[in-house]
C-alpha cells in the first residue's frame, strides 16, 4: 500500500512541475496573446457594390462589353415587331402562301430572339458573377490592411463602431474619378422586358390565328 501512495505521488510532483513550466512568464504572454479578442467588424457588401465609385467603373466596363449583343437584340425585335403587325393588319390583303411565308419567318425570328435573350442573360450573369468575385477580392485585401481580423459580409444588427463599410468604400475609391454609371441591374430589366414584349405579341398572333 506504501507503494502504490510513493507511486502516486511522484505522478502529481511531476504532472505539478510540467503545468509549472507551461505557466512560465514567457508562456503567459503567449497565452495573454492568444486571448486577446480578435477585430471583428462588419462590411456591407451590397452598400460598397451601390455605393463604390470605382465598383461603378467596373459596371461601366461590363455595360460597354455587352453593349453590343444588347443593341442587336433590339434591332431584332423592332424587326420581329414589324413583321407581327404587318401580318396583323393586311392579313385580310393577302394570299394564304404569302400569310404562310410571312408567319414561318415571324417563328424563326421568335427562335433566334430567344437564343440570343438566353445568350445575352448568360453574358450578364457571368459578368455580374466576375465583378462580384472581384469585389470581394478588393474588400478582403483591404481589410486585411486595415488589420481587420474578421470580416462579416452583412449583420441583423451591429453597433456603428462595428461596421465599417464607409471606410472600406472610402478606401476603395482613394484617387477614382468620379463617374456615372447605369446598373447592371438597368439592362437585366430591359432583356426581360423585350423577351415579355415578344411573348405578349406572339400571343397576340395565336389568338388572331
């Protein structure tokens, strides 16, 4: 029994001495370092997408690249618009082969709208998809920077000394011109208003059928 008592407690003598050494003066600066609270802040995204002079001027760029594909969407439709009303308003002048001629290119017309609003939509998501990625990038190595530890894309609620979205917009912007810009979000609206057009006005060519 005297054994097993002189085995045991040179167990804890030395279990004491090894928690010792890990609470030396070096160690608890170590461990004082460790406990300091990390810098927590808040970053709105959507805000420094609206708000950022130069995340416009990246818009801008988008719009320029795409402006293209958009201009010739349009000139299709106005082309399709002309062909729907002139079978609509001198069908009653015409023969049946030209009537069927007329309506076969009005179809292929409304099948080539539709591959290139499906082209043009895919153009937009990309692009948005790119910029997106690229502000994020942008705002990571700002905050990185600035000495931010952790970085939340948005909160419910966060004190103003918490959220640092102008500051990182104020830093984003440093030496950007100012410029205006229409958003992305202004030739998403157009695409889909000319594909809603389209489809009310091949409705209105079934229904005179």
């Amino acid at each position: 029994m005297t054994k097993k008592i002189q085995f045991f407690t040179i167990i804890l003598l030395s279990a004491m001495s090894y928690v010792h050494a890990d609470t030396s003066p070096s160690q608890n600066i170590n461990n004082n370092q460790m406990m300091k609270s990390p810098s927590v802040v808040v970053v709105d995204l959507q805000r420094v997408g609206q708000t950022s002079k130069k995340f416009k001027q990246v818009q801008e760029k988008i719009e320029a690249k795409i402006k293209e594909k958009v201009d010739a969407l349009k000139a299709m439709e106005a082309q399709f618009t002309q062909k729907l009303e002139k079978l609509q308003n001198g069908a009653k002048d015409m023969n049946a082969a030209t009537q069927q001629k007329l309506q076969e290119e009005l179809a292929s017309l409304k099948a080539q709208l539709e591959v290139k609003q499906r082209g043009l939509q895919a153009d937009v998501e990309r692009e948005m998809r790119g910029a997106e990625e690229q502000l994020i990038k942008e705002v990571q190595a700002l905050c990185k920077r600035l000495g931010y530890d952790i970085v939340l894309p948005g909160a419910l609620y966060a004190k103003d000394e918490f959220d640092k979205t102008t500051q990182v917009i104020a830093e984003m912007d440093k030496g950007v011109a100012s410029a205006q810009s229409s958003s992305l979000k202004k030739i998403e609206n157009e695409a889909e208003k000319l594909e809603q057009e389209l489809e009310n006005k091949v409705n209105k060519l079934r229904a005179g059928a």
